[in-house]
C-alpha cells in the first residue's frame, strides 16, 4: 500500500513538473477589440524534417493533411541551414544575418559576447536577436500569442514575449505539450492566443544520431507523427477554426563519418573557433582592427591551400546568394564543407548532419504544409525560402509588419483563398 502511495505520488509529481501554469495567473493580458476578431494560427515545427520525408516514410496523418494543405514543393533554409537561425527567420521574415543569429553557436563582435543555444543567459539575452519575431509584433498590437517551444521565444525581444510560454526541455514528453496548446485555445476569447507556436526536437535528433535512412528515423516521424494527429483532432472538435502550419527548419543528409577534414591546428593561436560539422566559424582573437587583417588574409590563404574538401572565405566575401557578407558575428572566417564532409579542429562522429550549403543539393530543403479557412486545399506551390512565412503569418492575422523584413507577402499569397 504504502508503495502504491509513493508511486501515485511520484506519478503526481512528474505529470506537475511537466505541466506548465497554463494560465499564467502572473499574466491577465487580453486581446484588445481589433485582435477579438482576428483568425487563429497554430505554428508546428518538426525539426530536421526533410521535404522527401513524407514520400519516403508515408506516415499515414501528415501524408494526409499536406495532400489537403496549400504546400510548397519544399521549403528553401536560410543560411546557415542550422535550427536556431532557421527557426528565427520563419519568425522574423529576415535572413540570419539581418535578425541576428548566425547559428546555434557564434559569438557576437558588436556584444563582446558569446551565444549558444545551450546557455540559457545568451537565450534569453534580447540583445542578440536585432528583428521582431511575429509574436512580439502581435503582442505589441494588442494580440495574445504563446508558445510551446520556438527558439527565441524566451527572450524578451524588443521588451516583448509570448504571453504564455514555456522554458525548452529537450527531454520533455509530447503529451502535455498537446495538451496546453489545445488548452490554451480553450481558455476565454478575451484570453485566447490567436498565434501559437510548439516544436518536436525527435526527428532531428534521429537524423544525427543513425542517418536520414534508419528506422530510427521513421519511428521518430510515426511518433510526432501521432502526436499531430491527435492535437489536430483536439483543435477540430473547437468551436474556432485554427490554421495550422507544419514546418521544417532544415532536411538532413547522410554523412559518412569517415569523411572529416582537420582545420589547421596552429590557426587555434590566433582564432577562436565556434562549430563543427559542416560550419565553422573563426575569430581572431585580437580586437584591434589593424592587428588583425594580415592573420586573416593569412589564415585564408593557408586554409584554401590545403582545403580539399571545403572553401572558407572571410565574411565579407561570402557569396552574396547565401546573404550572409554583412555580418561580422558569423565570423571573420566562415569554413563551409562540401555536402557529406565535416570540418574542424577535432573529430566529428555523427551519421546525418545538415548546415551544408542549401544550393548544392535538395537534401537541406524543409516542409511547409498549411491547412485551415485561410488556405487553399490541395494546392502545391513551388520551392520558396522561408523568410517568406512570416508576412504571410501577419497578413492572415491582420497585423501590421512594424519593422524591416527581408521576405515578400506576394511570394505566398497564391496560397490563400483570400489574397
Ligand atoms: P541542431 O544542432 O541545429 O540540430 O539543433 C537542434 C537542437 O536544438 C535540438 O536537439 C533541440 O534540443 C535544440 N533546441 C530546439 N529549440 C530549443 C530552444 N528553444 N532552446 C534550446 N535548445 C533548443
Ligand atoms: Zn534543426
Ligand atoms: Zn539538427
């Protein structure tokens, strides 16, 4: 008896510990009368989902409802086709170089500080993220926003975030993520975000780990795969209509871990480096401006010497299709490695990786499948970059895009039933 008590107990305390203050009694903000009558979007990422996924694996929901969404042929990453600068340009209309996060680790020259997504200070550090993500437009015009995960979500950015979100746990199970994003839906009309957003980290991760061909990777696509399938049914037995839109941030392609190429070790004297894999970033370490250009005119001629398998270029010279040469925080060097290469100053041993060039090959290319009264239905429109999302989020919701942008609303409107 008295272990079946410690066991309900215990039972109590976990589901509690995941299950976040969805009413966020601290936060009593509602929807002016403007927003009261604006549509409902649903945000979806599934990391690392390839745009041949849903061919190639048939789960039976998403294959479903992409038939019946307005789609694109695949969804174009922005450079570099890592999670957090992809995740920021679908939410801010911009490219990395323009919102501010370079990759998932790079340091910031104009900051003096250095951001990763695994430090919560640099996270949730505002300063580093320079354009709105839609949520803080829409907070800032009277509209309640959540959400259930998104990079950048954390921050307050520009002295904005969601009304109701929820700090990342990577190991944090689907089911109460499913449930707060329809509970939130539930709550009040006053009270109800007409923009959310929830992420699953599961295909990704797979991919990394045993390759974009394993059976891993089909189990982690059936598993959110599930999950969609019953918030979907949950959001559809709502007395609202919500637009859901399933995105990717990136694909994934298979890496050979034998194929890995040693950066010059004696350039570690000079420059800090930040990633490994397909990307890498140097800095040198002096800050004086005229100290400095003779090692990277140096450090680029010997890395482009003996590179076999990569090119580096010094930032300003990055080729101007990346849209990537106006942004010091990606490096004084930038290295990129050939599709199915890694690079840097010690050993990289994963079976799929993606942050290659997205022009060399279709295998860094994302999903985008979007269903509800705003969309047409079984519409496919071709390949598009993703920095075009968010004026299409706005123009749905009716707000106003406060701010620059680097995406075009016309790029997607034939999506829409209503231009
Ligand atoms: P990548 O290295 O580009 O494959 O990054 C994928 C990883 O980003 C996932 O394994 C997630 O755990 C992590 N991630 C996603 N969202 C967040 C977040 N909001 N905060 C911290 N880490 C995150
Ligand atoms: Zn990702
Ligand atoms: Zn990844």
């Amino acid at each position: 008896m008295k272990h079946i008590t410690l066991l309900l107990l215990t039972s109590v305390l976990i589901a509690c510990s995941h299950q976040p203050d969805i009413y966020n009694t601290t936060n009593q903000s509602q929807n002016n009368e403007q927003s009261h009558q604006a549509p409902y979007v649903l945000l979806v990422s599934i990391d690392g989902f390839r745009w041949d996924y849903i061919e190639k694996y048939q789960p039976p929901f998403l294959s479903q409802f992409a038939k019946n969404s307005a789609s694109l042929k695949s969804l174009q990453p922005s450079f570099p086709t890592k999670t957090f600068p992809n995740h920021l340009s679908i939410v801010t209309g911009s490219y990395p170089q323009h919102h501010g996060i370079l990759n998932n680790r790079f340091h910031a020259p104009d900051l003096n500080k250095d951001y990763s997504i695994s430090d919560p200070t640099a996270v949730t550090n505002g300063d580093f993220y320079l354009r709105k993500p839609i949520w803080v437009m829409a907070e800032e015009q009277g509209m309640r926003t959540a959400s259930f995960f998104w990079p950048g979500s954390e921050a307050k950015i520009f002295g904005k975030k969601p009304t109701y979100f929820v700090n990342y746990d990577h190991n944090a199970p689907h089911q109460p993520r499913l449930d707060t994003v329809v509970n939130w839906f539930k709550l009040s009309a006053a009270r109800r975000p007409h923009f959310v957003t929830t992420y699953f980290h599961d295909v990704d991760s797979a991919g990394h780990h045993y390759g974009p061909n394993s059976p891993q990777v089909a189990a982690a696509i059936s598993k959110v795969d599930s999950s969609l399938q019953q918030l979907h049914h949950e959001l559809t037995k709502l007395d609202i209509a919500v637009n859901i839109v399933i995105v990717s941030d990136h694909g994934m392609a298979q890496h050979n871990t034998g194929n890995f190429e040693t950066l010059p070790k004696g350039l570690q004297q000079q420059f800090f480096s930040k990633g490994k894999g397909p990307i890498v970033h140097l800095y040198h370490n002096n800050k004086v401006p005229s100290l400095r250009q003779a090692d990277i005119t140096q450090a680029l001629t010997q890395l482009n010497q003996q590179a076999q398998h990569y090119r580096c270029f010094e930032y300003q010279t990055i080729p101007v299709k990346f849209n990537a040469h106006k942004s010091q925080r990606i490096g004084d060097i930038t290295c990129l490695a050939n599709q199915g290469w890694a690079i840097g100053f010690s050993e990289h041993r994963i079976k799929g990786d993606h942050g290659w060039s997205q022009f060399a090959s279709k295998d860094m290319d994302g999903i985008f499948y979007a269903s509800g009264p705003a969309f047409k239905q079984g519409y496919q429109h071709p390949t598009t970059e993703n920095i075009h999302i968010m004026p299409l989020l706005a123009h749905i919701l009716g707000l106003q895009v406060t701010g620059p942008i680097d995406g075009k609303l016309e790029q997607l409107t034939p999506l829409l039933i209503d231009k």
